[in-house]
C-alpha cells in the first residue's frame, strides 16, 4: 500500500478539497468532516515526506531479488537469500517494503522515518530510522551500522 501521490495537480486537487470540507466543517460545527480533511491530506503529507520520496525512488526495485540487511544483520540470517520485492510504497512517515520469500508468503519491511540514505543504482542504504520492524516485530539497533541495506542477490549486503 502507497500513498504516494506524483501528480502535482492530484495534490492540489486533494489541498483544495480539504479546505473545502474544513470550510463545510465549520459551518455545520460537524467535527465527523475534520476527519475527512485529514485523511484528504494524508497522501499529500506522504508524497512530501521523506519516506514518500523515497519509495518513489524505490520503484525500480519491484520484483528484483535482493539481499538485506537490518542494522547489520541479515534480514533472514543464514537463509537471505530467496528474497524479492514484492512493493515499495509509504504511508505518512513510514516506508513499506513487502518481500516475498521462495515460498511466495509476503512480509512488511517498515522503515519509520528513514533518514539519510543513498541510492546508487539497485543498492540502497538507509542511514537512519526511528525503527525497522520486520514482520511485525521491531528488531534491535545497532549502532554504528546503516539501518537498512538493501542490493541485489547476486552479491553480498556489506
């Protein structure tokens, strides 16, 4: 799921409708609107945030096999390999990566609030982040190594 939006006149279409339903929200005192205001305005924040500019960077890694590796560590141990990007996307501050293993299941890679990162062709290296969940579950820091690095399988994540 992405909630990217690259189409300039698509943000602007989303802002001015926001507006107009904040506008209709305090004319009829209907709070119920505001909440249709903001998720309005959802895809815009994402497209502008850091992590929405980065999955629009990402795209290229669709249906590539790839090796990764979370603060240093490989993503799946000893059984990296077998990895494939299923989807890039984001939503609000967070980037999603969903990998599908040999045995076709798909799992979330977030990435909260990457930060610093390099794109260099099929690699990637995320510097930073909040946090790195992997299936659900937060995986420990470590310090002094990239949040996430991702490259093609063909060669080692290092």
């Amino acid at each position: 799921m992405s909630l990217v939006i690259r189409s300039t006149l698509v943000r602007i279409g989303l802002i001015a409708c926001s507006l107009a339903v904040v506008v209709a929200a305090a004319m009829t005192s209907s709070a119920g609107l505001l909440v249709v205001a903001f998720l309005l305005l959802l895809p815009v924040a994402t497209s502008l945030s850091q992590a929405g500019r980065l999955a629009a960077s990402l795209q290229g890694l669709k249906r590539q096999a790839i090796r990764a590796a979370v603060w240093g560590a490989p993503l799946r141990g000893p059984e990296a390999d077998g990895l494939r990007v299923e989807s890039v996307g984001a939503v609000g501050a967070g980037l999603l990566i969903y990998l599908m293993d040999a045995g076709e299941a798909k799992t979330l890679l977030k990435v909260a609030q990457p930060r610093s990162w390099l794109v260099e062709g099929d690699r990637v290296v995320i510097d930073d982040a909040a946090y790195v969940q992997w299936a659900g579950k937060r995986l420990a820091r470590a310090d002094g190594v990239p949040a996430v690095a991702i490259e093609p399988a063909r060669s080692g994540v290092g």
